[in-house]
C-alpha cells in the first residue's frame, strides 16, 4: 500500500504557531507599553492620574471591544493568513508612529487605533491554528499560543524602563512598534491559509446569524463569563502588584518593576507552557474534561494571592509572586480550546471575538478600577485586601469552567442546529 504523502501543514503547522506566538507576543507588547511610560507622559504633558488611566484602558480596550466582533466574523470569512498579516502591519505601525504625538488627544487617538486594529489579531490568529491541529493537539497549541501573552508583556516592563530612561518614552513606541512591522511581512509571504473545515462560503452564516448562535450557545457564554472575571484578577494583578511591592515591602521602583517582569516572564511563560499538556493529562484528551486542570490552578490562586499580600515577609511575598505567576497562565489557552470544542468550525472566529469582548471591554477594563477603587474604601493599607478581592474573582471563573464544559454537546455536530436557528 502506497503511503499517503503529508499534506504542506503536516510539515508547516509548526513554523506557523512559532510565528503566530510571536504576533500574539507582539500583540500584548503594543498592548501593553502604555503601562511602561505612564510617568514619563505624566511629566511631559502634566496629566493627572484619571487622565492616564483612560489612556491606559478604555481608549485601547473600548475600540478593541467595539471592532472584535465584526472583525471576528470577517475572520470566518476571508483568507486569515492575510488578515493577520494586514492589520498586525497596521497596529504595528499606528504604536511606532505613536512616537510623534504632540498631545493627549493624539495619544488617545493612537490608543484607540492600536485597539481597532487588535482587535483582528485574535480570531483570525485562533482560527487559522483550530484547522491547522487536530482536536487532540488543540490544547497543546493553545497553550503555546497563550505564552505570547507572558513573552510579551514580561518583554516590555522588562526592557521599556531601560528604553525610556535612556533614549526617552518615544523610543519605547518605536522599538515596540517596528518589529511587528517585519513579522507582519514575513506572515504576508510565509503563512498560507489553511483549509476550512466547511469550505463553502455559501453556507456560511451571517453576521447576524452567527451573533444569536453564539450569544445563545450555553458553552460560549459560560466560558466567556468566567473568562471575564479571570481576565479582570490577572489584570488586577499586574496592574497593581509594583505598588504593591513598593508600599508594603519598600522595594525600589526597579526592583519592584523586575519582580513583577520575572513573575510574568518565567512563572507566567512557564505556567502557560504546561497548561496544554497537562490539560491534556488531566482531560485525558475529553473536551468536556478540559475544566479539571483550569479550575484547579484558578481556585489554587485565591489562597495563595491572599497569602502572597499578608505575609510580611518580602522573600515569602515575592516566591508567591512567582507561583502566581504559574497558576494564572493555565486558563487562557485552554478557554480558546473550551471555545473551539464548543463552537461549529463555521463560528469559531465568532466565538473568540465573543470572548475578546467581554474580557477586553469588561474584565481588562474593570479589574485594575475596581482594585483601585476598593483600595480607597479600605482606606491606609488598603491595596493589599483590594488585591485579594481581585483575585477572589477566580473562584467565580473556576466555577465557569467547570459548568461550561458540563454543558458542552457531546458531539460538534450537536452544534449545527443553532445556526439555523
């Protein structure tokens, strides 16, 4: 019997996730560098604090909430591959340009920008590796796909500081900007688009159709809910935890800053490394078991974040710090897999965009606020119950997994119904 030859993403499909955790990377680098020069913005345009923290939150996380949805179902409808490339080149560029910024309202112009253009990356980045990887390797891949998330943010709180203390905060836009620019053509003319699972673009649904599907999909919205209170702590977290360090363990701003770079980089890096295999093991490659090691790192974080901010011991504080790190990188990857096995293969960039809306505009948008706000009602001292209240909201996601997956069809072709529906 003649063996049948490998198709090109049989051979390919890994070169590509290296490629797309690398725009992921770049995503949460140009997502993030706000953060890193928030003081030097302060001191050049004489903001106040409520001006910066509109800058830093809602003018990204609005637009992006505003344009993930329709550019979730473009995603299921046009070539990815060269989505991906067009608006990864477009963000990319709008952060480096971002250097030439004369005032607030051009910077939050800029934001804004940078958070339209997002707000592609995600579904089409998803969707493309769900037909390049079998259902069994889904995790896996989504695991490696989330660790973008810690690459790139660790990156840029790790060498932003540098940056802006040695060439100014414009040159922390531009080097932040001009490598995405690059990678933006090397997937233009590396990365081809995958077969569809449904190749027929006839019996696609609409947008409309496609939005009532999954706003009414059990699985999605458990999983979108609980993902949304996730996404509120993790942010709570690096938003807040330098102060933190700083106020309650007199840390210096820079080693503070490295604490929380570290925690993010190899705690976070590693955490969401393991989390696809050992969803995997712990599943025993069952979608609807893929809760098991998820809820399990998420309900672990709670004790061990209320200990981390009342411990007085610095050393104890900071190894907590680190594992904290690890338990909050299991969850992400393995929400896209949850996703994935719960949508029909026509609506998945419909559903991750489900999921980038609420976690953006809501759990990105609220965690850090919130945190503050329950800071100032705790009155002197206040942050570290703050932050352990945000990380209580992870008791509420466990939960989420757990009926989200206890909800899901037992086959994808349970699923088809509802889009006629």
């Amino acid at each position: 019997m003649l063996k049948r030859p490998a198709t090109p993403w049989a051979t390919n499909r890994w070169y590509a996730l290296g490629v797309i955790t690398a725009i992921h990377a770049i995503h949460n680098v140009d997502r993030n560098v706000i953060g890193v020069v928030i003081e030097p913005l302060k001191a050049e345009f004489g903001l106040s604090d409520a001006a910066l923290g509109l800058l830093s939150g809602l003018a990204h996380s609005g637009a992006f909430a505003v344009f993930v949805l329709p550019l979730s179902w473009l995603a299921d409808r046009v070539n990815r591959a060269k989505m991906l490339s067009i608006v990864l080149g477009l963000w990319s560029a709008i952060t480096a340009l971002t250097a030439l910024t004369a005032n607030y309202a051009t910077l939050f112009l800029a934001r804004a920008g940078v958070g339209a253009a997002e707000a592609g990356g995600p579904p089409a980045m998803v969707s493309i590796l769900a037909d390049m990887f079998p259902a069994k390797e889904r995790p896996t891949a989504m695991g490696v796909l989330a660790m973008g998330i810690a690459l790139g943010t660790g990156l840029i709180y790790a060498l932003g500081g540098k940056i802006a203390e040695d060439f100014g905060w414009r040159a922390v836009f531009l080097v932040a900007g001009l490598p995405g620019i690059l990678l933006a053509i090397l997937t233009w003319l590396t990365i081809r688009e995958p077969a569809r699972e449904i190749e027929a673009t006839a019996g696609r649904p609409s947008f409309l159709e496609s939005a009532r599907a999954i706003f009414t999909n059990p699985t999605v919205m458990v999983i979108v809910i609980g993902c949304t209170f996730s996404a509120a702590s993790q942010m709570a977290v690096v938003t807040w935890m330098t102060s933190f360090l700083i106020r309650f363990h007199h840390l210096p701003l820079t080693e503070a800053a490295l604490v929380v770079s570290v925690s993010i980089l190899v705690g976070k890096g590693l955490g969401t490394a393991a989390s696809g295999p050992l969803t995997s093991l712990f599943s025993g490659d069952r979608p609807r078991s893929y809760w098991r090691y998820p809820s399990t790192m998420l309900f672990l974080s709670v004790p061990l974040g209320w200990f981390l901010v009342t411990t007085p011991s610095a050393l104890l504080s900071m190894a907590c710090i680190l594992l904290l790190g690890f338990t909050l990188g299991s969850w992400s990857g393995q929400a896209m897999s949850i996703i994935l096995a719960g949508t029909p293969s026509s609506m998945r960039g419909a559903g991750v965009g489900a999921y980038q809306f609420a976690a953006n505009l809501i759990g990105v948008g609220l965690g850090p606020t919130l945190t503050g706000a329950l800071s100032d009602a705790f009155g002197k001292d206040g942050l570290a119950p703050a932050i352990g209240c945000a990380l209580s909201f992870n008791l509420i996601a466990a939960a989420g997994f757990i009926l989200a997956c206890t909800l899901m069809p037992r086959s994808n072709e349970a699923l088809q119904p509802a889009i006629a529906r």
